[in-house]
C-alpha cells in the first residue's frame, strides 16, 4: 500500500549514497527488493560461532572486522573503528550522527562500482564480503530497555473498540503517546520458535478464572526503532534533537495472548499476555539510508488538538515514515500442499499518529534516561481498510469472523504451526527501493 501522498523528501539529509543510478561490484546487490546498494543496513551475524558486526548487500554480507582489517573502510573515528569489533551494534549505536553517516559513507564506498577495494586480490575480496548463508542472525543489540508504544490510531481505536464499545479511543490518545515498558529478556531475532503461553484466563464472565494455555494467540504488525545517543537522566531530548538519537528501523511483531490480556489489562496494562515473546527483524535500516523515505505525518483533523509545545520542534511534528508493510500466514497444512503463504494484510507506517521524533521526545520528556541499544515498539499499525489490519483481533472481529484461508482451514487465532512473515518495503519515485527484510516465527505450541 503506497500513501505516496503522504510522501515528502528530507533533502537536507540525501547524499550520494541515494542516487538511484548508484550500483555495486557484489553482483547479488543489484535491483535486490531488500537490499541494494543505497540500503546498507546493519547487523549481527554469527560466523563461524563468533558474532560479527556485518552490513547486508544483496545476498551477500560485509564483515566490517574484516574489512577494517584489510583496510578497505577510511575516514573513520577511533570510536568506529572499535564499534566494529564489538559482539552487538550497541558501540556502533553509541556512535554520533556523523560518524554513522561517516562509516555509511565508508562501507559504500568499499561497494560501489567504482571501488579500487573491487580490485583487490580475490581472497581478499573473499574474505570481507562473504554470502550471507555463512552466517546466522542474532539479535542486532543487547536491547537494555524496551518500550511498546501504541501510536497506530486505527489500532487503537479498533483494539479499544473491543475492550471499550462505549469509549475506542479514550481522550488522551491525541494528547500524550500512550505506551507502556516492555520486557527486553523475551525479544528475540526472527525465526525464533513461538511458544504458546500459559495464563491465567476468565472464558466466562460469570465464573472463576482458570490457569490454561491461550487460546487467542495474535500477533502484532509493528516498526521497531533502535535507539542510539542516550541522554543523562533529567535531560530530556528535545524534539529538533530527536531524530539523531534514533539508530533505526526494523520491523517487529509484539505476539499477544488476547484472552490473558482481557483479563489482566484493567488498571495497569499488559503484562503476561505479551511478556512471553517479541520477535524483531535482524537487520537495522538506517536513519541516513530511511531519508528518502520520510512523510508528512499524519494529518490531523480541524477538531484534532495540536501537540503541546515539547512536541512539536521547529519542524513541527517531525517526520513520519511511508513505509509498506505486509503480513502473510502459512500454516502446516498449507505449506504440505505447496500452497503460497497467504496474505493477511497490507498497510503503511504513514498511519502512525506520532512521529519518531515525538515518541523519543516524549519518552525522555520526564527525565527518563535512554540509552544507545534501547528499543521501542511503535503499536500495531492499521489502516482503515479491512485488508489493512494489523492483528487477528481485529482481522477477526475479536474473534467473532473467522478467516478462511486457501486450503479452506480457518483462523480465529494463532495455531500450531502457523507461520507468521511481516515484511516492509520502501518505494519513492526517483529512488531506488529498499526492504527491511523479514521478521517471522512459527508457532510451535
Ligand atoms: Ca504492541
């Protein structure tokens, strides 16, 4: 789904690392959905038993060590240079603005077309860019603290519309971003095995709750966003300043026990219904690489209220994301039949009601101390369209219509065997397109 509408440029922020026209000697690079030569997206693979801090290229991977090594990346700070050695993106994260965009501009370089690195010995090239099946995702960052936001507003006034028919959207939501703190122990890199967890649940309200395995396994379709400058406890991030403490981008899906949360959400919100497990995408897209692709945040309406002056900077509100998102389904009876997965829904990080910006601005505006490694959740992104939903709550109704998928089987919820697979893909006219990967787990009960 493109809301191309939406779409506006930061121009202030493109360099030579977006022209289209840009292409790599790494033959796999070029025209790749996800990554292409303009990407360059970071993360951790684990090598031979040993994590490595690598950039994605195509089907290939750059082991930034090595290329230190060999000497094949310039004009990097001390600090990056020793960020590239570490286990985990958390130094690469500490790192400023600059020398981010310092070290983007660096590996492009190594990979451009016209790079002298393409005519160094061939085990040398060997040796730094390897396919990326030698390796295996880890997770990105020792995530320290994570926080699930709730910035979707068609989620939101959907989910809410479930728990409260009489009040969806409770008269804070256009205020204040709600969020909540998360568990950063349970999230986990795509492909991790999701296990059904048990709670305590009340089926009717008229009789004792029991302690059971859920049988409302959802997901959640969300963005992840890394941070990276940390900020001293009882020093806020202004908005203006917002956008260069934020790393990156990935995709991640908050799965959600639906008949635990019901039951335990009142007065403080959740807690074991989506403690068990998050799954996050391996690859962090960068803020210099995601330039082309900001938007207008959302539109609010004459009777909406403007943000308060903390959020709102000079820019105003800051910049939204037009990113398209999409979840797709397969179930064990599917893949038996050689049935392709089955898309669940398409929508766009465009329908966010709070920036980026505006979520970090607010998180730290109390004197809440973040720090490079930290994760946030954005909330559930939904669209207004009924094949734009973000979770099977609202896909089903609150499980009141199911699903019937291809192989004729249907779906309330989650179960045994399902696969979930959230993708996000970027497009602008005048750019090449770029991906955010994959972010999948199966259900193994
Ligand atoms: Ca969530």
């Amino acid at each position: 789904m493109s809301v191309a509408s939406h779409t506006v440029p930061s121009l202030a922020s493109l360099d030579h690392t977006h022209a289209a026209h840009a292409r790599s000697w790494v033959d796999s690079g070029a025209g790749h959905g996800d990554f292409p030569l303009q990407n360059l997206p970071l993360g951790v693979m684990e090598i031979d038993g040993t994590p490595r801090v690598v950039v994605a290229i195509g089907e290939h991977m750059v082991d930034l060590p090595a290329a230190r090594d060999h000497q094949a990346l310039g004009g990097l700070t001390p600090a990056t240079v020793a960020a590239l050695g570490q286990p985990d993106l958390n130094a690469w994260m500490a790192l400023s603005a600059a020398e981010r965009t310092a070290l983007r501009h660096a590996v492009f370089a190594l990979l451009s077309a016209d790079s002298d690195f393409a005519r160094r010995p061939a085990p040398v090239r060997d040796a730094v860019v390897r396919p990326r099946d030698e390796g295996r995702s880890v997770l990105p960052a020792r995530i320290g603290d994570y926080t699930d936001f709730y910035a979707g507003i068609h989620h939101a006034t959907n989910a809410g519309r479930f728990f409260r028919p009489d009040m969806p959207l409770l008269p804070n939501y256009k205020h204040v971003p709600i969020g909540y703190h998360g568990r950063s122990s349970t999230i986990e890199i795509s492909g991790s095995p999701v296990h059904r967890p048990q709670g305590q649940v009340r089926p009717q309200s008229d009789a004792p709750p029991v302690f059971q395995h859920s049988r409302k396994l959802d997901f959640e379709l969300e963005l992840a966003i890394w941070i990276s400058g940390g900020n001293p406890r009882g020093q806020p991030i202004a908005m203006d300043q917002a956008e260069t403490a934020i790393a990156g981008f990935g995709l991640l899906n908050d799965w959600s026990a639906r008949d635990i949360q019901a039951w335990e959400y009142q007065p403080l919100g959740p807690f074991l219904a989506k403690n068990f497990l998050s799954t996050v995408s391996p690859w962090v897209v960068t803020s210099d690489a995601m330039a082309p692709f900001r938007a207008m945040p959302m539109a609010r309406g004459a009777d909406d209220p403007q943000p308060l002056p903390y959020l709102q900077g000079a820019q105003g509100s800051g910049l939204g994301l037009d990113i398209a998102l999409e979840v797709t389904l397969s179930t064990e009876a599917m893949r038996a039949r050689g049935l392709e997965p089955q898309r669940l829904s398409r929508t766009n990080a465009a329908f966010l009601w709070w920036t980026p910006a505006q979520l970090l601005a607010h998180h730290t505006s109390g004197g809440c101390a973040l720090r490079p490694g930290d994760l946030f959740g954005t909330g559930t992104i939904s669209g207004e369209r009924p094949d734009s939903l973000g979770s099977l709550l609202e896909l089903t109704q609150g499980g009141r219509h199911a699903l019937t998928l291809a192989s004729g089987e249907e779906r309330l919820f989650l179960q045994a065997g399902d696969e979930l697979r959230i993708t996000g893909r970027c497009e602008r006219k005048g750019f090449q397109p770029i991906g955010l990967g994959v972010c999948s787990g199966r259900v193994l009960d």
